[in-house]
C-alpha cells in the first residue's frame, strides 16, 4: 500500500510544484500581492514538533501530507479519525473534518485529504483567473 502511495504521490508532485510558483509577468515587474496564493492550504505548518511541517521546497507539499498523515494515524490502518487529527495536532484536518469527510465514515484517507487539497487549489486558481479576467 505504501508503494501505491508513493507512485501516485510522485505522479502529483511535479503538477503541485508547477502550482506553487507564481508565473512572472510579461512587462519585468513583480506579480501582485497574492499572485502566489493558490498554493497549498494554509495552516498546513504544525511548527516543530508537530505535523505540517515546511518541506524541502519551503511549501507544504504533498510529501510532508503523507508522512505527518501517517505519524497521526497511529492505528496504522490508513483510515485518520478525528480524535487521532485532534491528539497529533494536525490543525488543518480538525478545521475541516467535515469537509473531507464527504463520504461521512468517521474517517479521512491520505486520498481524501489530498482530493480536498486539490478541490481548494482549483478553487483558489478560479479566483485568481477571474480576478485577471475583471483586470481586463
């Protein structure tokens, strides 16, 4: 299983790298405030000690998800209860338990917080976009 996990991670990695990075802008100056919002959730950053540490690019990449998802679930059966979030504090996956949660079993998967984390990249590039669009 954890190789499934691996593979699948290494498939997104390059996409979420390319996602975290603002594009430079055509006429030299620097993007805008905000330009690079659309990166992974905030709060992913437990500090020292805890989950959602920075990793190795200085983002909260999927790498660092993975393992502070397994360093919570200390049942090791891959399924994170809320108690389990709550005693790792893995604030981000507390905050929005219900909303990862679309499946309403008691529990998130690493798939489920990773599609929760794309929907909210996708939704925070849709802002971006029309923000560009309304600049027009």
């Amino acid at each position: 299983m954890r190789r499934l996990l691996l593979a699948s991670l290494m498939t997104l990695a390059p996409a979420l790298a390319l996602a975290q990075s603002a594009p430079p802008s055509d006429n030299g100056t620097p993007p805008p405030p905000g330009a690079d919002d659309f990166g992974p959730c905030p709060g992913f950053g437990g500090g020292p000690g805890g989950p959602g540490g920075k990793d190795h690019r200085g983002g909260f990449g999927p790498e660092r998800l993975m393992l502070d998802f397994y360093s919570a679930n200390t049942s090791h059966d891959g399924h994170l209860t809320l108690a389990q979030a709550k005693a790792a504090n893995f604030h981000p996956i507390v905050e929005h338990f219900a909303d990862i949660d679309v499946k309403k079993h008691g529990y998130v998967t690493f798939y489920d917080i990773e599609a929760w984390r794309l929907d909210d990249m996708a939704q925070k590039l849709e802002q971006r976009a029309t923000a560009l669009r309304a600049q027009d």
